[in-house]
C-alpha cells in the first residue's frame, strides 16, 4: 500500500518536472520571438527615421527655393 503511494507520488513529480520543462521550453521561444519581433521594429523605426530626415531636407530646399 505504501508503495503504491510512493509510486503515485514519484510519477506526480516526474510529471511536474515534464511540465516544468516543457514551460520553460516555451517562454525561451516567446522570448526569442519578442526579441525577433523588437529587432524588426528597430529597424522599421531606424529606416523610417531615416526617411524623415530626407524628406525634411528635401521640404527645407523647397523652401528655400521659393
């Protein structure tokens, strides 16, 4: 009786620690899809940036040209 118990108990551990792993397993990919994500808007925001200030040159010589 007592080693059923034991059993029962031993395979509950096993399985939290399945569960454990299988969780940490899944926040190392949601983390590194978030990373991938920022790096991605990083460089929109870089690119975009970077139109902006040719675009405000090219409004300035506009201006100036008038």
């Amino acid at each position: 009786m007592y080693r059923q118990i034991i059993f029962k108990i031993k395979n509950e551990i096993e399985k939290f620690k399945l569960q454990g792993i299988e969780l940490e397993d899944q926040r190392k990919r949601i983390l590194g899809e978030l990373e991938e994500k920022q790096t991605v808007a990083s460089q929109e925001a870089d690119e975009y940036e970077k139109k902006c200030t040719e675009i405000s040159k090219i409004i300035d010589q506009l201006k100036q040209g008038e």
